[in-house]
C-alpha cells in the first residue's frame, strides 16, 4: 500500500505533466497554487523559459490583516492579488495549476477569483 506522501506526489506530478505538455505547443503562462498548513501560495511560472515570473504568498505584508492566512477567504484574495499582477505584466493567456489538489475549497476559491478579473482558463 502506497504512503500518503507518495500518492501526493503521484497526483501532483500527473497534474503538472499534462499541464506542461499542453503548455509548450500553447505557448502560455502555469499559475501554480499551493497550500501548507499555514500559509497559501502562488506562483506565475514560465515553462518554456524555466523562469518564475512573479510568486505570492499570504505570508507577505499585503495580508496583514488576515487572522487566518489558510482559509477560503485568504485564497480568494491572494487570487484578487494575483489576477492584478497578471493583468500588470500584460499577460493574457494562462492555466491553471491545482497541483495534488482537488477543485474544491481554497483552490476553486482561488481561480474563482482570478477568472473574475477576465481570465479563462
């Protein structure tokens, strides 16, 4: 039987490996998410340079006023948060990553709030 951790791996590198086959013919931009126990995370990521772009967390000084830092509402606004980024370095056509995690809860919060900026992905 398999240990969590490793059918973690297993989802997020199936994720990550159809996302990056169909983003190198597409020519777009990965929005990556990531979830700790404390803290949400993203990151703007260009496969075909290799290069971050710009990353995020709720860790940083624009969600001080957040008491908890991992919760939906966090994640919908570090997702406000970074549809604005995205509209100010001009890009238009993104995907999302939802790395191991389901569309569900923060994650869906989170590209929610992105997709109402314009973006469709």
């Amino acid at each position: 039987m398999l240990s969590k951790r490793l059918k973690y791996i297993r989802r997020k590198t199936r994720t990550r490996f159809k996302l990056k086959n169909n983003n190198i013919y597409n020519n777009r931009i990965r929005l990556s998410f990531y979830s700790s126990n404390k803290y949400l995370y993203s990151q703007i990521i260009d496969d075909n340079r290799n290069l971050t772009l710009y990353s995020m967390t709720t860790h940083s000084k624009h969600f001080k006023d957040l008491k908890n830092k991992n919760n939906i509402k966090a994640a919908s606004m570090l997702g406000d948060a970074m549809a604005n980024c995205l509209l100010e370095k001009k890009i238009a056509s993104i995907c999302f990553d939802r790395g191991a995690y389901q569309y569900h809860g923060k994650a869906r919060a989170f590209a929610e709030n992105v997709r109402k900026k314009g973006f469709n992905f």
